[in-house]
C-alpha cells in the first residue's frame, strides 16, 4: 500500500478500474458457479425455493471466503516481495559501496 501514495493520478485511475474489473469478474463467476449448482435448469416456480435460497448462501459465503483467503495470501505473497527486493537493494548498495 506504501507504493500507493506516489501514483500519478492515470496510475491511481488504472488500479481502481483494474480492481473494479477484478471484483465484477468475481461476481460474475461466483453468480454463474452458484447458479448452475443451486438451480436446476429446469425450474418450476418464479420464486427460488428454500433449498435452494440455502444453497445460494452457503455457496455465496464458501466463495468469499476463498477469495477473502487467497486475497490475504496474495498480500503477504506481495510483502514478502517487497520486504526481498528492499534486502537486496541494500546487498547492492552495500556491494557497490564496498568497491
């Protein structure tokens, strides 16, 4: 998040659109998964029955916490890098220095 604040505003605009892009995929694949394995593709009634109001939520939740899990294991992934890249900044800096 520290690179955030010295984004141009083109680059800022970028990440949002990037991140309202990712999240309406996200929805789009969560609908169609929970749909074809809530619905029958033949229904009956106007209304979703119980059962499968059920299973909407359930497979609703199951998605959110999978993307909540992978978002957090991205974001450490992410610092982890960072935190790599900083370490062998300062390696060079000091090898560069040393000579």
């Amino acid at each position: 998040m520290a690179n955030l604040a010295g984004m141009t505003a083109d680059q800022m605009r970028l990440v949002q659109d990037l991140e309202v892009e990712m999240m309406s995929d996200m929805y789009t694949r969560m609908t169609n998964a929970c749909h074809a394995k809530c619905i029958p593709s033949k229904f009956k009634d106007a209304e979703l029955g119980k059962g499968e109001a059920v299973c909407i939520d359930r497979c609703v939740a199951k998605y959110w916490e999978i993307h909540e899990q992978v978002g957090r294991k991205l974001q450490s992934l992410s610092n982890l890098d960072e935190e790599t890249m900083k370490k062998l900044q300062e390696q060079q800096k000091s090898l560069t220095g040393a000579s």
